[in-house]
C-alpha cells in the first residue's frame, strides 16, 4: 500500500493529538472521516499496523511519560489526567509497555544520562553474529539512514508492530551498518529500530518524539523451513502514523550494558 493511499487517516490521527484530553470512541472517530467504525478499522490498520483505540492508548502513554518528566503531578493525578480512573490500572499498564513503573521513569534522567556517556567511551562492542542453534535462526539486516547519524541504532523484534515492552530479540550497534539477531525462535516478528545521537540530552531520548525510526507494519516470518531474507531498513525522521516509542530507550541502553559486561568476564 503506498502512503498517499487512506490519507484520511492523516486526518484522524491530527484529531486524535489535537483532542487526546477528549473521550475518543471508535465511533467518533470513524465519524470524523464519515465512515463505518467496521471500514475505518480496517483502513487505519492497515495503514499503522495498529487498530484505532490501541493508537489513541499508546498516545495517552506517552503523554503519561511527558507528564512524569516535565511537571510536579502526581502519578495518581498524571493517571487521571489520561482517562485512567484506578492507580494500580495505571501503574500496571505503564510498567508492562514501558519496561518500569511510573516512579521509576520519573527518575531515571540521572541514569540515562550515565549510561549514554559509557556508551560512547565503549572501545569494543560484543559481535553480534553468533551462530544460531539447529532449530533457530539468525536475522541478518542493514541498518541505513536518510540523515546524517552519529550514535546508536537500537533494534528489535516485536509481537506487535508498536516499540513497547522489552524486544523478545534485540541488540545495539555503534553506528548505522550490518546487524545480526542471533538465534531467533520460529514466530511471527515485527523488526523495529530507532536511534539515540552522541549529542542528545536524558530527555531527548527518555522523550523520544524525534529520533529517527524505523518499523515494520508487515511481519518477519521464522520457521524451519525457509531462510529469513537479509532485512534492509532505513532509518527516518517520525511520520504522523508512527505509534509512539513507549519502551524506555535508556531502560533498553542498560539491559545491553549489562549484558556487554556479562559477554567481557
């Protein structure tokens, strides 16, 4: 499907941002574009991947992440504020799709900003290319860009074409280039990636909403059967219909420090 196709969607989404404070049923918003709620399902995932209220959901989180960072509310309130009536409904939600509690995220600036720095000192990064079991596989790929980069390229495999909870396979390289996800069971994946820049401050990247990315809508199939084709992705500036990126990209960063420690004794 080329992206000029549903460009009602583009519609859509702009009401959803612009009215994310609002109740957002699906009726609504099939309204809004003047289609069934059965047709505008359809259309919107086809275009995102996603279905229409788990978009408008994963946006609440991320406003859940802004509202954490960038003011004094509490988590109680900030869960209020979108639309999430029970604490301990929130917590949980937010914990499972960002990869730590609410609390947790709140504080994690300080950490963040340690962790990029022993990044970009790291002299030697682990090969990635190890050698699959019999019943496994390994995901080879290219990793390109359409604007300049210097940093790291975080990729991994997901059950779902959406960057939350922890990759079920995911690695970390020190620049745009070759990847390899060693030893994948047989499933259906989603590849997804995205970048953090030498130059980005904790926020940038605890706040993701400008780093360059990269998904795909159309899953990888693993089986015994037949080889995964060389993946070649590139990396680009966020589109309108691009979900948000909920997991923690420094809860991420450290998973991978800690496993490099691990891979060097």
């Amino acid at each position: 499907m080329r992206r000029e196709e549903y460009s009602e969607i583009d519609e859509v989404i702009t009401f959803i941002h612009k009215n994310i404070d609002d109740p957002l049923s699906l009726s609504k918003l099939a309204s809004h574009v003047s289609y069934s709620p059965y047709h505008f399902s359809r259309m919107f995932k086809e275009r995102t991947g996603l279905s229409p209220l788990y978009f408008v959901a994963s946006l609440r989180l991320q406003k859940a992440k802004d509202l954490l960072l960038r003011t004094h509310l509490s988590v109680r309130d900030i869960g209020f504020e979108i639309g999430q009536q029970s604490l301990g409904t929130f917590t949980t939600r937010f914990t499972e799709r960002v990869g730590m509690s609410p609390a947790s995220f709140r504080h994690s600036v300080r950490g963040a900003e340690h962790d990029i720095r022993i990044l970009k000192q790291l002299e030697q990064w682990p090969s990635n290319h190890l050698l699959a079991s019999n019943q496994n596989t390994n995901i080879t790929g290219t990793v390109e860009t359409t604007v300049p980069f210097e940093g790291v390229v975080l990729i991994g495999l997901f059950p779902k074409p959406m960057p939350e909870r922890m990759p079920l396979y995911g690695i970390l390289i020190p620049s745009a280039g070759d990847f390899c996800l060693s030893d994948v069971k047989p499933g259906t994946y989603y590849l997804m990636a995205t970048s953090v820049s030498w130059g980005m401050h904790a926020m940038d990247f605890l706040l993701p909403h400008k780093t360059l990315r990269t998904r795909s809508k159309t899953p990888i199939i693993v089986d015994c059967l037949s080889p995964v084709p060389h993946q070649k992705v590139t990396l680009y500036p966020p589109r309108l219909d691009d979900p948000p990126i909920l997991i923690s990209l420094p809860f991420l960063m450290n998973h991978f420090l800690n496993r490099t420690q691990q891979h060097s004794h």
